[in-house]
C-alpha cells in the first residue's frame, strides 16, 4: 500500500469514527495503519539523520556517516 492511499483509508477511518463510530474489526485496521505510517515515518527520518554530515570547523574535516544516537 502505497502512503497516499494509507494516509487516505487513516483519514476515512477517522471521519467515521467522528460520524458513526468505528467497528472492532475498523479500530484494528485503524491501529494497524498508523503503525505502517509511524514506521515509514521513523525510517525516513533515520535516513535524513544518516545522511547528515558533521564538520569540524577546527580541522576542517568532516564525518559522515553513522553517528552514536
């Protein structure tokens, strides 16, 4: 499932839920989906941070990399 289409099915779940309210079987779907998401976001982010790269202004030299978190 691609995020445009998670972000949408997220969103639909969440105006029923305002609506009507949500099934068992929807609020499990529902909790499902915002973990695909959270993840695909934490792992994008991860990558931005991986990709950072630090230089020092002192020697001129720079590290890039993985850096201890």
């Amino acid at each position: 499932m691609d995020i445009d289409s998670l972000v949408a099915r997220i969103n639909e779940l969440a105006r029923k839920q305002k609506s009507t309210g949500l099934s068992e079987e929807e609020l499990v779907e529902r909790a499902k989906l915002r973990e695909i998401y959270l993840g695909n976001i934490r792992n994008n982010f991860r990558q931005q941070l991986d990709s950072i790269e630090v230089v020092d202004d002192d020697k001129g030299q720079g590290h890039q990399g993985k850096l201890k978190h």
